[in-house]
C-alpha cells in the first residue's frame, strides 16, 4: 500500500537505489511522521475535548502537489515548499472537521525516525475551524507575551 502510495506520487528507484533495509527505514519514518501528525492534531481536537474526547482518523489523502494557501504564501517569502501535503478527515464524534498537513524537510532523521517539520491546522472551509484558528493565535500571541515580560521583570 505504501509502495503504491510513492508511485502514485512519481517517486521511482532504479533498481539498485533501494535495498530492503531501506524501504524498512522508510516506512518507520512514514509511520513516525504520520504519528507526529496525529498528536497535533489531538492538540487542536483538545480545544473540543468536553464535546468530543475521542475524535478519531476517518479518512486521509496525499496531495503532495496542490499546495495550500498558507504554503504558498510562505514559498512568496522566500520559504521552500512542503515536500508533502495530506487532508485529513477527524470524525469529531460524528461532526467530520478536515486538517490540512504540510511536510517540511527538517534535515537529518533522528533516532526516532522524525525529520519532517509539520504545519498542522484545521482548514479554513468552516466557521469553527477558522474560529479555533483565532483562538490559538491569540492563545500564541498571549503566553509569548508573557513570556517576554516575565524575561523583563527577571
């Protein structure tokens, strides 16, 4: 499924370019971004937490090319573009909320198999979403404040 998932996505190897330890690192450094990805989401979901404690994957998708909104402002600036994008679909306890993922080359793998830096956020395609996304910029912008006058007062 994930060989076919690469393809899709116009990776190809000659036939020497990849051993089998090599497809085995590469699915544990899939599995441990997709990982990665779903506790962020669980970070937005919690700010829904008291009508819905367990949100679940329905349904997830690749589009690796279409680019967002946010990517491609970022790209404008002067920023690389993500290498991957996904759409995922939470069902939140019967209410479907979409997530877009944009994956960033972070550089050399660790030890746990992460390298990618993820952007992970609700879609702008509802007013919740967009309202969550408020939210947790001015959540953002607050404790940094914070931050920044406790480092003054010190």
């Amino acid at each position: 499924m994930f060989w076919n998932a690469m393809l899709r996505k116009g990776w190809r190897w000659e036939k020497d370019d990849l051993a089998p330890k090599d497809m085995d690192d590469i699915i544990k450094i899939h599995n441990a971004n997709n990982e990665q990805a779903w506790q962020e989401v669980l970070k937005w979901e919690a700010l829904h937490a008291r009508e819905c404690g367990n949100p679940r994957l329905k349904s997830f998708g690749g589009k690796a090319t279409d680019y967002s909104p946010r990517a491609k402002i970022r790209n404008m600036m002067g920023y690389e573009l993500p290498f991957d994008r996904h759409d995922w679909i939470i069902d939140r306890c019967g209410k479907d909320v979409r997530y877009i993922i944009d994956y960033y080359d972070g550089g050399m793998v660790d030890e746990k198999y992460k390298f990618a830096l993820l952007d992970v956020r609700p879609a702008m395609d509802s007013f919740d979403n967009v309202w969550d996304r408020m939210k947790v910029a001015y959540m953002r912008w607050k404790f940094e404040l914070e931050d920044k006058l406790k480092e003054l007062t010190n």
